[in-house]
C-alpha cells in the first residue's frame, strides 16, 4: 500500500560536470523502473543541473537542507521558495551529519519541516540513534524524543508530505548495517509513535525509510521487512551502477 522511496544522499560530493556524467549513467539503466520513487539529494549548487538532467525522467531532485526563513539577512542559507524555483521537490532535513557538525536540534527539525511543506516541499526527516545511545538501552526513547520534538507539531494533513528515515548513526558511512530486524524493530516503534501523536491511519500510510551503509548485497533483505518502506543511501549513491542495483532491488 505505500510506495517505496530510493533517496540517495550524495553528501559533499560532485561538481556539476560529475552530476551530468552520473545521471548520463543511470538513467537508461532506470527507465523501465516503475516499482519505486526514486529520489536524489546533491549538494546546492549541482541542483540546477540535476533537475535539467533528470527532466522527463521519473527521478526527483531533493536538497539535503534548506533554512526556515522565506528570505532575509540570514548569509548562507537557502529558502524553501529558492528550492521550490530551482525544481526541487524535496529537501532531506535533520541529517545526522547536520545534528552532529552543525548545532542542527529537533527545534530546529521542527521548523525546516514546518516551512519545507508549508512552502510547497517533501521533507525527508532524518532521526536515530548513537553507539552510546544503543549500547545504553535508549534508542527508542532517543527516536520518539525526535518526533515529539521535531514532527509531532505538523498536522495531520503535512504527514502526507513527510518521509521519515532512520539512521542509526553508528551505521553511517561506517559499513555496518542494521540487521533487518533491528531496523525493522524500530520502524515498527516509529509508526507506533506516529499513531500514537495522530491517528493509526496516518502512521500507516507514512513512509519509513532506513539509511546507514545500504548496498546492492543488503537492500533486498531490508526491504522485505514490513515496517521498512525504501532506504536514504549516502556512499553508494555515488556510483550511479550500484545505486541502479539498489533501485532495483526487486
Ligand atoms: C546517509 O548519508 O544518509 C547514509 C545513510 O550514508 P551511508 O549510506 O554512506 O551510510
């Protein structure tokens, strides 16, 4: 019933002509997909390029942040309205790497969300958990702190145009995945969370999405899992044959 999402999330990688040549590569190898959204996230000044790339493709270009603000003072921020201009249909908000390096919190979560779909976006909002934070028994009560605090303000209606992605941070970039059943076990724990702030029909048509170290060798066991509706993928959405495979994990 819901649609599986494949984001990936290239992070600080790729100049404008590295975003040509990649979406050169994957787009015949994608053309006759039709089982999931496909979306991609480059860094800010390859967006332009990426939307005319993927123009007439069944790909979706997202920001990996975006400022709440509509415009202002506010020197090296991009407003929702400039994403929404340039053709971007989404923004990832709250990445763990955002959390960690630079000061973003569930306040400031709640108010790129808020602006992102109010302005016309798909927010991505990323949540989960550190190695302390796991080995000390708390990862549910860390992610459901995350919602209440930086989602659970939207209201019904916005959900539609959320997409929440667990991301232990201990599985970023690191090579080691959560089992199936570990991330199953807290998508299982997020939607609980969801229905539990709005209603069970909500939460069951709110897409979860799972990151950390995703690869064509473990995305299908993944996405048998119920609770588990696509995947946010940092390094091997760069390569535009192994984000192909992860595509099509069928
Ligand atoms: C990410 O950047 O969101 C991510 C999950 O990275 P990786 O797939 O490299 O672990």
């Amino acid at each position: 019933m819901r649609r599986p999402v494949i984001a990936g999330n290239w992070k600080m990688f790729k100049t404008r002509p590295e975003t040509g040549a990649f979406f050169d590569a994957l787009i015949p190898e994608i053309l006759d997909v039709e089982h999931c959204d496909i979306v991609v996230a480059p860094p800010f000044i390859s967006l332009a390029a990426a939307v005319e790339e993927t123009d007439g493709t069944r790909v979706a270009i997202s920001a990996q942040d975006v400022y709440w603000e509509p415009e202002g003072a506010f020197t090296g921020e991009i407003s929702v309205r400039m994403l929404v201009d340039v053709g971007c249909t989404y923004s990832i908000i709250g990445h763990s790497e955002r959390r960690q390096y630079f000061g973003e919190t569930d306040e400031s979560v709640a108010r790129k969300a808020n602006a992102a779909v109010k302005g016309g976006l798909n927010a991505i909002v990323c949540i989960g958990e550190t190695l302390t934070e796991r080995d000390g028994g708390q990862a549910f009560e860390v992610v459901r702190r995350q919602i209440r605090n930086g989602l659970g303000q939207l209201t019904g209606s916005d959900l539609s145009h959320i997409i929440v992605a667990y991301e232990p941070i201990w599985a970023i970039g690191t090579g080691r995945t959560a089992t199936p059943e570990i991330a199953a076990a807290m998508h299982a724990e997020i939607r609980k969370t969801f229905a539990e702030i709005y209603n069970a029909s909500a939460a069951d048509a709110l897409r979860i999405l799972y990151g950390g170290s995703v690869k064509p060798d473990n995305i299908s066991a993944l996405m048998k899992k119920e609770d588990i509706d696509g995947a946010l993928v940092g390094g091997a959405s760069l390569d535009p044959a192994s984000f192909a495979a992860i595509i099509k994990y069928l």
